[in-house]
C-alpha cells in the first residue's frame, strides 16, 4: 500500500500542475498504511506519530488534513459548476440516484446551512434519524440563527427525527431540537422573512420550546417562550405608536399568534385558558389600531398594552441555557 501510495504521489507531482502538487501534499503515505492496518504508536518523547520506521509530525497530519479537505470542498465546487453549465451531466450523474438525491450531497447540504448562519461545524454524524452537530462556537448570540440552521437540515434530510448540536469541549448535554418543532417553525419563519428586516424571537418560539423542555418543567418552558412573543408583541406596537404606520402590523401580530398556537400545540393541555386571554388582547388590540387615527380610542389601546405587559411580568424570565458557549453576549 505504502508503495502504491508513494507512487501516486509522484506522479501528481509530476505532473506539474499546481493543484495537483497542491493535492499531493496532502497524501502522507506512511499515515495513510498505519490508518489501514491500526499500526499507530505514539512517541511521547519526540511527540511524533510512527508507523514501522516512518514518523509523521501532528501539524503535518494536520496540514495533510486541511489541504485534503480544502481539495475536497474545491472539487465539490467545480463539480457543482459543471452541472449547472452542462444538464446531460447532471443527467448521467443523477441517473442511479434516489429520487430525493444522493444522500452524501444531501447530508452536505443540511451541514452548510450551519456555516450559512455564521457557524462553524467541528464535527457531525448522521444516523437512525438523528442529527449530532458540534460547533466550534455556538453562543446566546448565535442561538437563533443555529435553530435556523437546524430547521433547515430537515429540509435535506427526510428521515431526520431530531437534531442535536453541542459546542466543541462542553461537558453539557446536547442542544436538542426535535423535528416536530422545527415543522411547527418553519411556515412561521417562511412569512416572518418577508415582513421582518431582523427576524423577532417569536419565529422561534416553538424550536426554542422544545430546546428548554428538556431543562425544565413545560409549564415553565412555555411560560419562557411565551413572555418573549408577548414582548416582541408590545415591541411592535411601541414602534406602531412612535412611527403612526400601520402597514403590515396586522399581519405581524396575526402571526406572533401563529407562533403561539402552533407551540401550544407541542406543550399539550394546560395551557389553553393562558393562551385564550393573550389571543384575545392581541385581537382586540389589532382591530383598535387598524382604525383610522381619528376613530381611534387611546385609552382603550392603552389599557390592552398594559394588559399584555401584566401577562408579560408574570411569567418565567429566559435563563441561560446550558450547552451553549459561555463567552458570548446575552
């Protein structure tokens, strides 16, 4: 093997061109032989990895790694390119796949949606339905836009049953998001896009649910959750009052409501009465503020907003959520 390595790796080089050096760096033939027939030792007083006679240094196992993957990514790339400019590839090369697509592309596809929201992957596994992500970083700052990343890896992966996403050298149990409440997010998400410039915590309202019921009672979780829509709620009409624009503001209370239903849904029983009185007060508070201004009672609107405040204050404050990288903001 070692022979049949080496040699292939003089013939890349031979070759001449750059990418092909480029990719021969990354073969490390005595690495390569000692991975096939479990032949590593470890030498702790050099600090090098040995193989019979040979020694590889670790950053050179790590630059062979980084030019292996970086070859990989490119050639991905460029295969991506060709089949868009020519379909009779994209044709032959589709012909012996499922009709959802090759699974490798489609687990590639579910992983970018992590680097497409500013997250870095670590490392990943994909089987009997579940998802293991680990990010280098994954902070308070950044948890929003890793449920959407999360959301989105359903859409890749048709048998995925929950996703499970934990920081590189945590110690805490993983993230966990199940696919039930990525699907209640998702037609919350695809309207919040259009009406949002930033999308408000709501639009993640049932995801978030299903990542804090594993940390605490679902009365408090939704309790949580719930106190973070009725603010995004009073929000809203705050900037409605300052700015006198109603444009828009009836489709976006209707769908903080959505976002409600659709979370209660996951929570089960109980939380009916709660959430019959919030939908209410939104409801009447909608129909006041969708008056022309002059028909318009201020001190109705205002008892409503101060309805909603009180409803707001009792319930469970968001407390950190443990797994999550402990250098971010809040």
């Amino acid at each position: 093997m070692v022979d049949t390595v080496a040699s292939e790796t003089r013939r890349l080089v031979a070759d001449g061109h750059p990418v092909l050096q480029d990719a021969a760096q990354a073969i490390l033939p005595a690495v390569r032989n000692g991975a096939a027939h479990e032949d590593f030792e470890w030498d702790e007083d050099r600090e090098l990895i040995c193989v019979g006679e040979d020694t590889t240094a670790v950053e050179d196992l790590a630059d062979g790694i980084e030019r292996a993957y970086a070859f990989m990514v490119g050639f991905d790339c460029a295969l991506m390119a060709l089949r868009a400019e020519m379909p009779e590839l994209a044709s032959f090369l589709d012909e012996s796949d499922p009709p959802q697509g090759a699974r490798a592309l489609r687990e590639r596809s579910a992983l970018n949606a992590f680097g497409s929201n500013g997250l870095s992957v670590h490392d990943w596994r994909y089987e009997r339905g579940r998802l293991e992500v680990v990010l280098d970083r994954w902070g308070m700052d950044s948890f929003y836009p890793g449920l959407q990343a999360a959301m989105w890896t359903y859409r890749f992966l048709e048998n995925l049953e929950e996703v499970a996403v934990s920081v590189r050298g945590s110690e805490s149990d993983p993230v966990v998001v199940s696919r039930l409440a990525l699907d209640a997010m998702f037609p919350v998400w695809d309207e919040a896009r259009t009406l949002f410039p930033v999308l408000p915590a709501f639009v993640f309202m049932s995801a978030e649910y299903s990542v804090r019921i594993a940390r605490s009672h679902h009365d408090v979780a939704f309790g949580v959750v719930l106190r973070l829509a009725i603010r995004n709620t009073l929000v809203m009409c705050s900037s409605f009052e300052e700015s006198g624009k109603s444009d828009g503001l009836a489709r976006c209370l209707a769908l903080a409501l959505v976002a409600i239903r659709k979370t209660e849904g996951l929570s089960g029983d109980g939380q009916g009465v709660r959430v019959n009185e919030i939908e209410s007060l939104i409801y009447r508070l909608t129909e006041q503020l969708a008056k022309p201004k002059r028909e318009r009672v201020p001190s109705v609107a205002r008892y409503l907003l101060q309805k909603l405040a009180n409803l707001h204050d009792r319930l469970p404050a968001a407390s950190p959520i443990s797994g999550l990288s402990v250098d971010s903001g809040t």
